[in-house]
C-alpha cells in the first residue's frame, strides 16, 4: 500500500475501517468457543492477536497468503491440557507467535518434586487490563494491542508482563514490546522463549530459512543427520520425525540480529528481528512431517536443554525483586525480489559469510 498522508486518507475514506482496524471478537464454536482476541487490519496485512492466550498472535496473513503454522487441534481456547506436563502439546496451536516461559521452556520437567509443564505457563495467561487503539500520531495511523499478564502462586512467583503490539498503516512491521517486572520479594527464575511458527502456504519446498550464522549444533542424534539441510524446506514426508538445531547468530554493534524464511516462488518472506543481548539463545524448530509441516524461529534468553540443564550449570536466568526486563521483536513481512535479496545480503554481511 502506497503511504498516504494524514489528509489524503480522509479524503479517500468513509471510515478509516476501509483500511485500518482493530475490532475485539469472540469465537463461538469448537475448542475455540468463548476465546477473545482483536484481529488487526492492516491494508493487505491481517493478524488476530489472542487476548485470553498470552497476546500470542495466531493467525498471520499478507494479501491473503497465510504465513503461520496451525497445529491439528486448531484454534483453541483454555484447556485442561493447558499447563499438564507433555499434554501441553494437546493445547498448543502454533499461531505465527507463542510465548514460552516463565518458570520453564522446551520439554517438561521435574524439579525438587515440583512439576513445569512443557514451554511453562505464560502462553496460555489470560491478559488484564486490556487496551485497543487506532489513533493518529502525527502522520502515522498506529493500530494497537495491550494488556497484562500475571504468572503467580501463593507463597510462590509473582511475574508481571505488560505487552504491547503495534503496526502502522502503509507498513509491513509488527512491534511487539514486551516489559517483565518481578512484582515479588526473591529473586525468581524467568526463561523466556518466543516460538515463531511458519507454515503452508509461506512454507513450501521453494522457501528457506535464512539465517546470519557462526556456527550450529543439531540437538540431539535425532537431528544430526540433516545438520546439513538445516535451512532448506523439503516436501512433507510421512511420519518424519522433528529436527532442532542451535545456532550462534551473528549481531550488529548493538546486539541487533534476525531470523528469516523466504519464498523466492511466492517472492514473499518475514524477517524476525531480535536482541542478543537480552535473547542470547536461538533455536529452530524443523518439522517436515506431514499433517505437522512447521518451521519454527526461536529466541530465547535459556538453552533448548530447559531449567534442569541450566540448574545443573548454575547459570539459570534470574530476575532480582522488583526490577524489569524489556524484551522487543518486529516482525516484517518481506514483498519482491529486492527485499529477498536484501535480507539475504544481511545475513551474509553479518556472519562474514
């Protein structure tokens, strides 16, 4: 969409809603039934942010193209699969983004008696003091999503999120800002991962992932025979098992990098930018099964390896009372060859590659 002013939209508008919302809604059937969320219109771009499951974005398109991966279970509410150990894979959807943490990511564990469900509690967190805006600034109309998210326990945890998520008409980024308080009197555990997923039709045999990479590790023995096509999609395959492999990202002087898949067939793409400083782990995620067909970008401030592997280093993550963490990630949706080839060349002037 070509950018207009301020005075030019209103000229060419009834409502700006021809172009631009941002409306609350609530789904009435299925497993779906009863969950709000907002979907967001931007021109051509469309997303649905889930406001009773963490504000992860579900559904992700672009001129009508879909970028994000759906689980079997599809759209779904709260479950009592929700938080129960691997049952969790019952309840998680994918979405183009679900927030892993606080007090565990990756597979489920026990510690000191004590059970953590797989990728923790937050990404099904119902979220308070919820906020939706289209408002002018200036020149720009932003469209806007908030709210908060509480992960606590009596004598337990006390974590705070306060969420936002923000694009602007004529743009192809989505802001996500993400601010964590321990609201507590202890020092308390947070991990935090965010799990990018992309699917059909973005996902295909044509598309790739792109990454500025140092180095990479596969997980486990699993993945190590398709270390080497770790960046390439092939054709879903039936019964094929997942792959997860490590990567050390290169960064700009600030810390800067980013995670990418592109389709030169469709001549579309999303680029994930992210800090290392605050998210020093990255992850991905490759399932070529069929009917489980993903790719899955994921920055992390803790190892794929979860809370035992980082209790036994003594290096878990911790948050010292009341203080904060600000965690920020822009998704945007790459258009032509240009913008193929530009994220491309960045990946190849950042690693040295």
């Amino acid at each position: 969409m070509t950018a207009l002013s301020k005075r030019d939209l209103l000229a060419r508008t009834g409502s700006l809603q021809q172009v631009a919302s941002v409306r609350p809604v609530t789904f009435r059937e299925g497993r779906a039934d009863g969950l709000t969320a907002y979907t967001v219109k931007n021109g051509p771009l469309a997303f649905d942010v889930l406001a009773d499951k963490g504000l992860d974005i579900g559904d992700f398109s672009y001129r009508g193209v879909g970028f994000n991966f759906l689980s079997k279970p599809g759209l779904i509410g709260r479950t009592a699969y929700d938080t129960h150990g691997a049952e969790a894979q019952r309840s998680i959807m994918g979405g183009l983004l679900f927030t892993a943490g606080y007090d565990n990511i990756c597979a489920p564990c026990t510690v000191d008696g004590k059970d953590y469900p797989m990728h923790g509690r937050i990404r099904t967190t119902p979220a308070e003091h919820r906020a939706a805006d289209a408002v002018w600034e200036g020149d720009d109309y932003v469209l806007r999503v908030s709210g908060e998210l509480r992960e606590a326990e009596l004598f337990g945890e006390n974590l705070v999120l306060r969420r936002s998520i923000e694009t602007r008409l004529g743009e192809r980024t989505v802001r996500i800002i993400d601010e964590v308080e321990n609201q507590a009197f202890r020092p308390e555990p947070l991990m935090l991962l965010y799990h990018f997923n992309v699917g059909h039709p973005l996902l295909s045999e044509t598309a790739r992932v792109v990454l500025p990479v140092l180095e990479t590790r596969p997980r486990d023995e699993t993945s190590r025979p398709h270390l080497a096509n770790w960046s390439s999609v092939e054709p879903p395959r039936e019964n094929e098992p997942e792959s997860v492999f490590l990567h050390e990202l290169a960064a700009d002087a600030a810390g800067n990098t980013f995670a990418a898949l592109v389709n030169p067939e469709l001549k579309l793409g999303v680029r994930l930018g992210f800090n290392r400083q605050v998210l020093p782990y990255f992850m991905q995620w490759k399932s070529m099964a069929a009917g489980d067909y993903a790719i899955g970008l994921e920055p992390a401030n803790s190892s794929v390896y979860g809370k035992p592997h980082h209790i036994a280093a003594n290096d878990l993550h911790m948050l010292p009372p009341q203080t904060k963490e600000v965690f920020e990630l822009t998704i945007t949706v790459l258009d032509g060859d240009e913008e193929i080839n530009r994220v491309q060349e960045e990946a190849h002037r950042l690693s040295g590659r």
